[in-house]
C-alpha cells in the first residue's frame, strides 16, 4: 500500500510539472468521453420520446381505409370508392380471431362555434367508445364517454380535447355546455385527457368526437343519389307524357305528397353508411401481422374481389411505423457512438504519444532512479499510472461536459435527453482502460532502458 502511495505521488507530481501538456494532452479523452455521454443521453431521450409516442398511437393499431380506384383511366385518389361499411367492421370483430376490438370512425372538416368564439380543429371525428380503447385513450380528464346507445340513436354529444377547451372555452369546463358544427349543437359530456403531438408533429389533443351516427347523417355524410335521381326522373317524364297529365291528380291529405315532377326535381338525401376508416386493435404485437392477413382475406371475401384483382382498401400497421422510425434513430445514434469512439482512440493515440516524449525527456531521471535501486517493474508501474491518471482526468472532465451538454441541448433545442448511469459508468472503465492500454508500451519501454545509457544520455 505504501509502495502505491509513493508511485501516485510521484506521478502526480511528475504531470503537474507539465500542467499545460497534461491538459491538452487529456484534450482528446475530454471531448470523445463527452461525445459518447451526450450522444447516448440523447439516444435515450430519444427512445423515451419515440416510446410515448407509439403509446399515443395506440396499442398495436391497425387503420383501415378506401383505397384508390381507377376510372377511365383517371384514379379518384384514396378514398375515392365507398368500400368500408360498419357491418365490414362488425365482420372483422366476429371473424377475426387476432383482432382484440375495433371501431368504425367518419371524418368531418368544420368550423366550431362557442358564444362569439370559433375554432377550426385539426380534426372531427365521428366513432363509437371503443375507439378510444384503439387508441388507449380511456381516461377522460372530465366528464364522461359518450356510449353505444348514442351511437344507436345519434346523439347529438361530443367529446373534446385539451386544445379544444383552451381556444373555446379559456381553460373553464365546457361540461354541459354546447358548441355548434354546421348549425347542429353538440352538448360537450368529456374532456379527454391530454395526448400531445404525433410523431409528424400534429396537435393531437385539438379534436372533437361524437358518434359516428350522428357526424355521417346530420353533420356530413348525406348524400345525394344521382343514379336513383335520375331514374325517378325519367321514369315521372314517362309517366306524365303517358297520362297526358301536367299534375297528376292528388289525393286531398293533410300534407300532400309530392308530384312526380316535384319528387323528380327534388330528390331526397339518401343515408350511405360508407365510412372513412375502421380502426382496430390486435392481440398483441406478435399477432398483428396474422390480424392483416385475417382482415385481407375476409374483406376480399366480403367486397367479392376476383383473385388478382386489386383490393379496394388499404391496411396499416401505424405501430411498425413507430418502430421503424425508432429502428432509424437507433441506427444513427449507433454511427455517432462510433465516430465519439474513433474520437476516444485518437485521443488514446495522443495519449501514447506524449508518454513517449515524456520517457525520452526522462532518460537520465529514470537512470537515476535504476542507479539507487529501482526496479523495471517500479518504472513500468510509475509510467503506466500516470497514464491512467491522464485518462482519469480526461474522462471525469468529459462526464461533466457530456452531461453539461445534453442538459444545455434540453434547454435551448428543447431536446429530449435522459441521464444514463451505464454511460456514465462506461465512460469510467473506457478511461481507465485506454490508460492501460495506451500508456504500456511507454511505460514498458522506459522500464527496459539500461541504467548506464540512461545515466549517458544528454
């Protein structure tokens, strides 16, 4: 214990000696260990960010939707064929074994009105509650879920999200109170808990649901059938020039039916039940692609598509998105962790380097102390530890700036990072390992120096 004091002391005393060209010396340790520590706290924040993220989404979503078709030669784009129908929702439920729940939703873009105020939200949706089972967005801040027996009788309530509350109703409850869309009043029953931003940047909390009943057929969903239209007005023109008639004849009633002319001219709003996109959840993770398939095959089966022919919708896995963006990101913290390591190994270079200079400058001191009794391993141990001593000193400093940097990247890049005792850790043994490995050869070549040629040496 005594013999280690003595060579700590020496050492230490040797690189004070040199303060300047021990630091600049340490200069490579220094940045290389902060490198890795930041990139790593970063990676973490990163992970952390992308993992709230897929968890906003949903658990193991799936989104269905129209997809395009071509007419003439011109595609209507997605969304262009009606395909989707709530009993292909309520198939996929009784059918589908690794589907967990599901619900149907429509869409609907439309200004807000509250007292004098208006809102235009990112988006308003039209479902059912287990939608928010989809997307595990169960806890309502307030209030209460609206539920299937709304849906049933299209009741006119909503839920509405933080954004919502804030531009509308200043931040005071909008429980019981109602807004308007399109001149319909919504009673507001539930606030939903705050969600934050997608992983496209998205507002997710500026949205407004209601059953899907009552945004399709009182809000927006209504349609006019041009087809049947039409037929009703050839078939009144036939039927008038046949009778001879201008208007036919009435029976007296007390709200008088439509002419034949009138009803041609005017035709009724014909409720389509087409929806937007069908939701679900599967199983688990590992089912999802079984779920795809299952949903594939009984929607071909259901839509009648002849074998080869292209589908008339499209299916999305939005949580293998997730993982695919955390997939990148981890590859590219991967590339900078391995850049700071070439860092580290030039700095370790450097290291060498100078311990090599520094026994050619102690030739005749390191003589001197063979001459009166000190053996090559006493030598190899004083130059090996004040290696490790340099390498220490560098990575304590490069802790401190690696986590000074990540904390000054949260504040003024608003980035997300998470401190990482490993890394921390790591840090610490790469240090001492790159002394070790680094300052040997100096140390071992001036430990094999012949004490009468270091004595000569001028």
């Amino acid at each position: 214990m005594h013999s280690l004091y003595r060579t700590l002391r020496t050492a230490i005393r040797s690189l004070r000696r040199h303060i300047m060209r021990s630091a600049l010396t340490c200069l490579g340790i220094v940045i290389g260990i902060a490198s890795v520590i930041a990139i790593i706290e970063i990676g973490q924040g990163t992970n952390y960010s992308i993992q709230q993220t897929i968890a906003a989404i949903g658990a193991n979503v799936i989104q269905i939707d129209p997809s395009n078709v071509v007419i003439g030669g011109v595609s209507t784009g997605a969304g262009g064929k009606p395909s989707l129908s709530p009993d292909d929702c309520d198939a996929i439920l009784r059918e589908c074994s690794a589907v967990r729940c599901g619900s149907p939703s429509v869409d609907c873009r439309a200004q807000i009105v509250y007292s004098n105020r208006n809102w235009s939200p990112m988006r308003i949706l039209g479902t059912s509650p287990d939608y928010f089972v989809v997307r595990n967005w169960t806890n309502l801040a307030e209030g209460e879920m609206f539920t299937e027996h709304d849906v049933v009788s299209g009741a006119r309530v909503c839920l509405v999200g933080q954004t919502i509350v804030r531009e509308l109703f200043k931040d005071g409850s909008p429980i019981g109170k109602e807004i308007r869309v399109r001149n319909v009043a919504l009673k507001v029953i539930g606030i939903l808990s705050a969600k934050g931003a997608n992983m496209m940047g998205s507002d997710q909390d500026d949205f407004v649901a209601a059953p899907w009943t009552t945004i399709k057929f009182q809000l927006s969903g209504q349609r006019q059938s041009q087809q049947t239209a039409s037929t009703t007005s050839s078939s009144s023109t036939t039927q008038i020039k046949a009778s001879g008639q201008l208007y036919p004849n009435q029976q007296v009633q007390l709200y008088p039916q439509k002419s034949a002319i009138q009803a041609a001219n005017t035709p009724q709003a014909v409720r389509f039940k087409d929806l937007d996109d069908i939701w679900v959840s599967a199983t688990s993770q590992e089912e999802i692609p079984q779920a795809i398939q299952q949903i594939t095959d009984l929607l071909r089966e259901r839509h009648h598509i002849q074998p080869g022919a292209l589908d008339d919708f499209r299916i999305r896995d939005l949580t293998e998105i997730s993982q695919t963006l955390a997939s990148t990101q981890k590859t590219m913290i991967h590339l900078l962790t391995c850049v700071a390591l070439i860092s580290l190994i030039v700095g370790g270079v450097g290291i060498m380097n100078i311990m090599l200079a520094s026994v050619t400058e102690r030739t005749r001191e390191i003589g001197i102390r063979m001459a009166i009794g000190a053996r090559a391993r006493d030598i190899l141990r004083q130059f090996l530890t004040e290696a490790v001593i340099l390498c220490l000193l560098g990575g304590a400093a490069g802790i401190l700036l690696g986590r000074g940097a990540s904390i000054a990247i949260t504040m003024f890049l608003k980035w997300k990072t998470l401190a990482s005792v490993p890394a921390i850790v790591v840090a610490f043994v790469v240090a001492v390992s790159i002394g070790i490995v680094f300052g040997f050869y100096p140390a071992w070549k001036a430990s094999r120096l012949d004490p009468i040629e270091a004595l000569r040496y001028e």
